[in-house]
C-alpha cells in the first residue's frame, strides 16, 4: 500500500495550492513555489490508497522522521485531498501546501513538527 521513497525516486509535478482553510492559520507557499522551492526527504506514495489510512500511513511515517524533514504525500483519493492536510495541521505538523500532479492526484507537503 504506502510506499516510501527517497527525492530522486518522484518528480514533482506543478499545479495550484488549496486554499488555507483546511490548514487553520498554517499558511501555505505560492503555487509558483511548492514544487520548485522544497526537497522532501521522504516521498510516501498513497496513490490508490482511500481514507482513512490516508491519515494512518502518513502519520505513522513522519513519526518516523526528525523534526523539520519534509514529507511529500502523493494521493488520488478526492476526500483525502482536503481531510489530510486538515488532519496533519490538527496533529501540530505544518502544512507546507498542495501541488496537483499532471499525471493526476496530488502532493501534501508536510514539515515533521515534534509532537507529543
């Protein structure tokens, strides 16, 4: 199901933010920016991948990684679009923005945030 993969294993596609109701006061980088600005530091590839467990295998992986390291989620699922930022934000973890992907879905751009 969830496969994790190093930068160098997806390319970023280009695309638009969602707006930043989903993230509460977390904002987010212009659409111009998302994709072209970070590097993740880990990739995790839920494509096909319905929610919840969306949410389940995204947060089980950045309890996994270091404060500060950066997540790109890659989803197809519609619901999750929305549900998964939303819910990361809730967990404390920043919400970088979104990105959709030319070959369909999108990316969550997350920063790991220490959380207790």
């Amino acid at each position: 199901m969830g496969e994790r993969s190093t930068p160098d294993d997806e390319t970023r596609g280009e695309g638009t933010t969602d707006d930043d109701e989903t993230r509460g006061d977390r904002r987010s980088a212009g659409p111009e920016t998302i994709g072209a600005a970070l590097e993740a530091d880990e990739t995790l590839d839920l494509r096909g991948v319905e929610c919840p467990y969306t949410f389940v295998h995204a947060k089980l992986c950045l309890e996994e990684m270091e404060p500060g390291e950066t997540l790109c989620i890659v989803i197809d699922h519609p619901p999750a679009r929305k549900s998964l930022p939303a819910s990361l934000a809730y967990e404390g973890h920043l919400v970088l923005g979104e990105v959709s992907r030319e070959s369909g879905g999108w990316e969550i751009w997350v920063r790991c945030v220490e959380t207790v």
